[in-house]
C-alpha cells in the first residue's frame, strides 16, 4: 500500500520535514510512503473550478492523491493553527464538491514543535478537518513531538533514540490501522 506524506512546513531546515523524513525510512515492507509536494500549488480559488479553468497544479495534486491508500500529515503548528500552505493542500484535494480526494483516505497526524506541547493545537485543528473529510484519522498513538530543535544531529538525521522508537511504533500502528479502514483490503 502507499502513503501520501504531506510536509506543512516549507522551512529549509524544517523540523517537520526532517521528521517526516525520519517516518518514512520506518515503513514496513507493505507499506511505501513517499513525501507529496504542497509548496507549489496556487491558493485555493473556488472560481478556477466553477469556471472549469483549475490550475494544472491543483489537478495534477488531485490525481496524485488519488493514487494513495493513505495520508500522513507531518506539521508544524502556526498560531495553535495549521500553517496555511498545508490548509490550501487540504481545501484544493477536498474540491470540487462532491469530488474530494480524501474522503476514505485512512490518515495519521504528527505535529511537531520546538515547544514543550509538541504543536497540540495545530494536531487537533487538523483532526477537526479530518472529520468533515471523512478520513479516518488514527487515534492512537497520538503525536505531538515537542522539543524539536534538539532531536537532530548536525546532518539533520534525527539523534533522538526514544523519539526514533516512537515514530517507529507510530509507523507500525499506521499500518494496522490502514488495514482495518481500507475496505478493499481484506
Ligand atoms: C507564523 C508562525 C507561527 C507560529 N506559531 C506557533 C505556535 O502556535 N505554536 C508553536 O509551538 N510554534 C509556533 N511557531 C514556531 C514554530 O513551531 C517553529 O518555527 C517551527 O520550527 C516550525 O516548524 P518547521 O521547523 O517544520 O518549519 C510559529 C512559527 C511561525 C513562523
């Protein structure tokens, strides 16, 4: 099964990427997960799909999605928020109406944060979307990785063996929990 892996940071040296690039060498054999770029799509315009003129951008984001049996957001939280440029990912794959990508879609949430709360609100502002998107959003465990900006090394590779466990047995619960919310999967 693949896993669709959206960054809500664009950061040179984000916290978040870097985990998210920690998730992905975890993935067990049947799963690949495969970071999706959101930092090129043009902000959502309801316009461009009522005056049948989508940017190529937002189809091709569409189709892509398409292909993924699931999602796994890795975010930062901005303002106890979802920062915009992951909200304008979410917004574009939710449209047209009647049409959305996600609805379905098993997902997980990482929020991540230099703070001690490890991005909280970002973590449950997102679950809220989740909800009227109809992705089942896996409950537990839960991620919020705090004290980000100590869990690399000088290279970027996360140092931090407790928090590489964590994500690891993150990884492993995706896993199941894909398989008991994919409908075709027996
Ligand atoms: C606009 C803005 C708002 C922010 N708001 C929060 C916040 O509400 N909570 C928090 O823990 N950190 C907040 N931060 C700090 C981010 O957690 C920090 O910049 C983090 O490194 C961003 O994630 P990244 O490393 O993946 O880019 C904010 C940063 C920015 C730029």
């Amino acid at each position: 099964m693949k896993v669709a892996v959206l960054v809500g940071s664009l950061r040179r040296e984000s916290f978040s990427r870097k985990t998210a690039k920690t998730l992905v060498t975890f993935a067990p054999e049947s799963l690949t997960l495969e970071i999706v770029e959101i930092g090129d799509l043009p902000l959502y315009n309801q316009d461009g799909d009522d005056d049948g003129k989508p940017p190529i951008e937002w189809t091709t984001f569409r189709k892509r999605i398409k292909e993924y049996d699931g999602v796994i957001f890795v975010t930062p939280e901005y303002n106890r928020s979802v920062p915009a440029v992951l909200k304008n990912a979410i917004d574009i794959g939710s449209r047209p109406y009647g049409q959305s990508v996600w609805a379905g879609k098993p997902g997980a949430i990482v929020s991540v944060s230099p703070g001690a709360i490890g991005g909280f609100g970002a973590n449950h502002h997102l679950r809220q979307s989740l909800v009227f998107l109809d992705m089942p959003a896996m409950q537990q465990p839960e991620a919020y990785i705090g004290g980000a900006a100590n869990l690399f090394d000088a290279e970027g590779k996360m140092s931090n063996e407790s928090t590489r466990e964590f994500l690891r047995k993150f990884v492993t619960a995706f896993e199941v929990w894909l398989r008991t919310n994919t409908a075709s999967v027996s």
